[in-house]
C-alpha cells in the first residue's frame, strides 16, 4: 500500500486539497481581517463562480482558462454590489455581520435553486491529458488547477505585500484609527478587500466545478474547510491561512485515502479542537490580550 | 321547389354532428403521473413525463380510449417527487385526494416509489413504477407492477457475459453509494459475481454527495483488481468515477451493470469514457421502436433518456389493459393487466415474471442489451435476456 504511485496520488490529491481550501480560507479570513465580518456567505461566492464558470463553457463555449478569471471578475464585480447593499452597515460589527451573512447565503443559495435547479450537474473535463513521470500518474486537470492556484496565491501574496493597496489593507486591519488617522480610506480599502476575497472564492469554485460538480449546495463544503483552516491558522493571518490549508489539505488527503472520507472529517476535526486546546491563537495568529 | 326551413337545416346538421363519431358520450380519464422534476433524478423525472405524455398524445390523437359506447380522453396529472419518499407520499395523496385518480405511471427511484405506494396500496390504486427496492414487489403487490427491469432481473446474465467474454479477469471492486439503494443491491450483484468465480476484492461505499473519488479510487487501484463496477451509482457521479479512474491510470475494465448512465458518462469524461461496458435498456435501432423515436423526435430534442419508452411502454400496457377490460375501474383493469401475456410492444411480448423471487407475477420482463462507448459513440455489444 505504501508504493510510490500511492504515496505520490496522496500527495498531490493533497495539494490540490490544499491549494482550493487556501483560495478559499484567504478571501474568508481577508474579509474577516479587515471588516470583521465572519462571512458565512463566503461559500456561495465559490458556488456562483462555479456556475458561471459552466455556462461560459457550455454555453459561450469558452476555453477554460479564459472562462475562469472572466468568471471570477463578474462575480467579484457583483460582489461589490451586495458590498454595498448588504456588508457595509455591518463592517466591525461581528453578530450582526454574522446574523446579517446567514441570511445572504440562504437567499443566494434559493435563488440558485430557482435559477439552475437542485440537481447536480457536471462539467465535461477540459484537460482529459495523463502526464507520467515514472510510476507517478499526473493527470492534467489536477496540474491545471495547481498551476491557477500557485499563480493566484503568488499574485496575492505580491498584491498585499508590494502594492499601497496591500499595505494598506494590512494597516486597516492592524488598527483602524491608526490608518483613517494617516490618510488611509477605510471605505475604498474595504471595497478593495471585498473584491479580492470574492474573487478568489470564485475562483476556486470555477476550479472545483472543473474537478468535481455543482450544484446550488456546494458552498457548504468549501465555507466549512475554510473555517476550519483559519482556526487552524489563526484568525485574520495570512501566512495562517495558506499553512492551515496545506496541513488540511494534506492530511485529509492522507486519511481519506487508507481510512476513508467520513474518517477524515472526523478526524480533521478532532485535529483542530485539539489543536485550539493547545494554542487557542491557531498556528500563526497573534494571542488576544 | 319547395325551399327547406333554415330552422329545420339547423336542427337536421345538429343531430348529424351529435350523431358522428364525436358523438360518442365521451369522458376525462385522468392519468397520474409522479416523476423527479427538480432533485437528483431530474432526466428520469423529465423522460418520464415525456414517455407518459407521447403515449396519451397517441390516444387522443385516436379521439380518445374507445369503450363500447364511450370514449375517454385521458388527460396526465403530473407531480414532482423530488426524488425522494417524502415528495413521493406528497405527489401521490394530491393524485389520489384531491385530483381523483386511480392509475399512476412512476416514479422511478426506491425511495419515492415506496412513498407512493404508502398512499396507494390501502386505496387501491394501481401504480406501474420503477424502483430496486425489495419492498416494493411483495406478495402483497396487488395493484403496483414495476416496469422496469432490477440488478436481479440483468446482473446475472452481464456478469455471465462478462465472464464468458473477459476470462482473464478475476478480482472486481464494487463502489456504490451508501444508501438504500446502493445497500441492497450490491449483494445481488457481489453474488452475481462471486457465481461466476470472481473475486469481488473490495465493495465500497460513499456517501451520496462526494465527488472526489480519488482517495478510495488510489486505494482500490493499488490493491490490484481488474473490473471497476459501477453499479447503482447516479449518472454524474458514475462519470466522475469514470473520469477520475481513468486519471488514475487504470486501465481495466470500468462496467455499470445498473444506470442507464451512458449519455452522462460521456459527457463527464469524455475521451476517457472509451470502452466503457453499461446496461442499456432501449435499442433506437430496434424497428419496434421506430414509431416512438419518430414521435420522440417531432417534440424533442437531444439523446433519449431510456425511462422515456420505458414510461410510454408502461402507459401504452395500462391503455392496452383498459381496452381489453372494456373498463375504467381499478378491478377489472388491474386483473387485465395480469393477463397481457403476449400483447406486443416496443420491447417485444409482454411477459410478467417474478413470482419466485418477490411472491407474485408483477415484474415486467424484457430484453435488454449490453453496450460499450466506442470513439464517442454507443455501440451495441450484447442483446441479453432476463
């Protein structure tokens, strides 16, 4: 059981784990971070890119890699609309964002319902390629989706550490007063923040549906990983939230796999509680005073 | 000449008219229907209400079911079960309560069905569904009759083709969902299997839902088997589990002796759905069938999802039964129906079996075939018989 083309399958099943969890887990401790709202419409975000994503390749008929940013964009770009509807009367209030975010993703998810149906549905591959190096099997949609992911977690990672708006990101969720005190516009770099987490969200629902399938429910997963890999990483961190996804991803992969899925879930999730037991802050957040 | 009473042209043309064939005294007959419009089994539930429909259309086009002096036009009353037993029990008390009805075509999954018949069996209704459970053919089925073929009425005579055609494959790995379904009817099929000497070296379950296979597909693939059989599974997940074998690098045999999900499969995996073996029930090459395809096709377009001739083969039996009966009471068209042995339609002879396995002779028996996808194609292999 322990052979190379197990052992490499675990491996790399890991990675894309880990890669889709940590798309997911940044926009949702970003968003957390900076506004204070634990968004638990954060997996219907994932869900809409997932659905654009397949109607511009069925209907549009569009080339993957051209479907999924164009589709990240337009639901980030629609984003920024319930921003403004819906987020903004509750930046730093954390119940009422909380209470006021249930209510967004069942509306969301029933209007997907009423729109495209309930049923499941699949998007035929795009990459159908197997790549071999020696006993290990590389198929070319798990490459593809590895590939996306490192590019968008590279361009994240230089967006928030080189760029003004970045930094000002990092400063507004440092302290508030501090950064309106030195100029910064806390409004614009809410509006700034809330499109980058909602496009990434989208962007690993356009990468799941090309993996998987959809449908109007599947949010609840990925909502769910996320939550567990910014415990895991520490609330508001990001350095957190990519270590978090990699340890999840990794580890599920690996039980799943010898013990299978329902072993893993619970076993994930003994993980983190322990875990938070032992240090509460999570890997790499910061420990309240 | 003597000039005609406009009046009495009137009253003379009134009288023809009455008197023509639509003068029969004609009736509504309502036809129930139950099927998954929303939910997992929305192709079924669609097929469904399409073969119902095609085969009413056929009537009325006659000017109504002919009995004696009376014509009937029936008329489908169709409720969504959602694909599931609660939707099943809801769909049936409007049909039966509200609407009136005493005949019901579908549904087709377990779960639904025995939430019809929930409702049906203690008023008497008669009911021609699908549906694998164990439960839903007992000795006391009086009034439903399933009309689709089980894992107990095909697997036997696949798996045997399968041994006779592929006898350098031994060891099989079964993955089927982890609900009633899956539950009881991979034991027919690890039996069909193990009666033809292979080894079944692994029978896996999932629950409903998850999509990512490759974790139990690597540790089924690195304990060596030949066959991957699909099963019961619902058509995405049958083609996801398609794909990501394939993606996985195995190259055995990857057979669904349930489904049919053939059109799904191909669509989910495309090139890599090549070879695939999967039950099928309807041949659109079959001459019988021409008729119905070419009706099908006036209305419809697309691949033809199989429940839709099965549900117009089931209707076409009920209409067939009420005109032997010269009625449209329960008793006397259930007991025709009974008696159809013979009566001829698109999958050949009626023929009603299954008294020893479920205690009485209302399991519709019938034909059916073995295909394989070839280049993007289905392509015939086997015409296999229960």
């Amino acid at each position: 059981m322990f052979t190379v083309p197990v052992l490499s399958q675990i491996v790399l099943n890991g990675f894309v784990l880990a890669a889709i969890y940590t798309l997911v887990a940044l926009g949702f401790t970003l968003i957390f971070g900076i506004m204070r709202i634990i968004n638990f419409a954060h997996g219907e975000f994932a869900m809409l890119g997932g659905f654009l994503v397949f109607f511009m390749l069925q209907v549009a008929n569009m080339p993957f890699f051209v479907a999924l940013p164009l589709a990240s964009f337009a639901v980030a770009g629609g984003g920024l609309v319930l921003e403004a509807l819906v987020y903004r009367p509750f930046y730093q209030k954390e119940l009422q964002g909380m209470i006021a975010t249930i209510g967004l993703s069942t509306v969301i998810v029933y209007s997907a319902v009423l729109l495209f149906g309930s049923h499941q549905r699949s998007i035929p591959a795009s990459f159908t390629a197997i790549f071999t190096i020696g006993p290990v099997i590389l198929p070319a949609d798990r490459l593809a989706v590895l590939t996306v992911a490192a590019i968008a977690l590279a361009a994240f990672y230089v967006f928030i550490t080189f760029t003004r708006i970045g930094l000002a990101m990092r400063v507004v969720a440092q302290d508030l007063e501090i950064a309106e005190a030195q100029g910064i516009n806390a409004r614009a770099t809410y509006r700034a923040a809330f499109f980058v987490a909602t496009f990434l969200a989208a962007l690993a629902g356009g990468l799941l549906a090309q993996l998987y399938s959809l449908s109007p429910f599947m949010g609840t997963l990925p909502l769910v990983k996320s939550f567990i890999v910014v415990i895991l990483g520490g609330l508001g961190s990001i350095p957190g939230a990519a270590a978090g996804g990699l340890v999840l991803g990794m580890f599920e992969s690996f039980v799943s796999t010898f013990y299978g899925l329902s072993v893993a879930q619970f076993a994930s999730l003994g993980a983190v509680i322990v875990l938070l037991v032992l240090r509460p802050e999570g890997l790499l957040g910061r420990a309240e005073r | 000449m003597r000039m005609l009473h406009p009046v009495g042209v009137v009253g003379v043309l009134s009288l023809l008219l009455l008197g023509s064939g639509q003068g029969l005294a004609q009736e509504e007959l309502k036809i129930g229907a139950v099927g998954s419009l929303s939910g997992g089994g929305t192709d079924w539930g669609v097929a469904t209400q399409r073969g119902v429909d095609l085969a009413v259309a056929e009537v009325k086009a006659q000017g109504g079911l002919h009995l004696g002096a009376k014509a009937y036009m029936p008329r489908v009353i169709m409720y969504d079960d959602q694909y599931t037993g609660q939707g099943g029990t809801t769909a049936a008390q409007r049909l039966v309560n509200v609407d009136g009805v005493s005949f019901i075509i579908g549904p087709i999954g377990s779960p639904a069905v025995l939430g019809v018949l929930n409702v049906t069996r203690p008023r008497n209704v008669v009911v021609l569904s699908d549906g694998f459970s164990p439960k839903i053919l007992v000795p006391e089925s009086t009034h439903n009759f399933r009309v689709s073929l089980t894992t107990l009425e095909f697997a036997p005579a696949i798996v045997r083709w399968l041994r006779e055609h592929q006898p350098e494959v031994k060891r099989v790995a079964v993955i089927s969902p982890n609900d009633a379904v899956g539950q009881q009817v991979v034991p027919i099929l690890v039996n069909a299997y193990k009666a033809n000497n292979f080894t079944v070296a692994f029978d896996e379950k999932y629950e409903r839902g998850m999509n990512d296979f490759t974790p139990i597909l690597t540790r089924i693939l690195a304990g060596g088997v030949d066959v991957l059989e699909l099963d019961s599974n619902a058509p995405g997940e049958a083609g996801l589990l398609l794909r990501q074998a394939r993606q996985l690098g195995f190259k055995g045999t990857i057979i669904q002796t349930g489904g049919p999900a053939v059109e799904e499969a191909m669509k989910v995996a495309g090139p890599l759905a090549e070879d695939f073996l999967s039950y099928e029930i309807f041949d659109p090459a079959d001459p019988r069938g021409a008729a119905f395809i070419k009706a099908y096709r006036e209305k419809h377009e697309g691949p033809i999802n199989a429940y839709a001739p099965i549900m117009y083969n089931a209707t076409q039996i009920l209409f067939e039964a009420m005109r032997r009966a010269g009625s449209v009471e329960v008793e006397p068209v259930r007991t025709s129906l009974e008696h159809l042995t013979g009566y001829d339609t698109i999958f050949g002879p009626v023929r009603w079996g299954g008294k020893s396995e479920y205690g009485i002779d209302h399991q519709l028996l019938t034909d059916f075939l073995l295909v394989r996808l070839k280049n993007g194609k289905v392509e015939m292999v086997s015409h296999l018989s229960p």
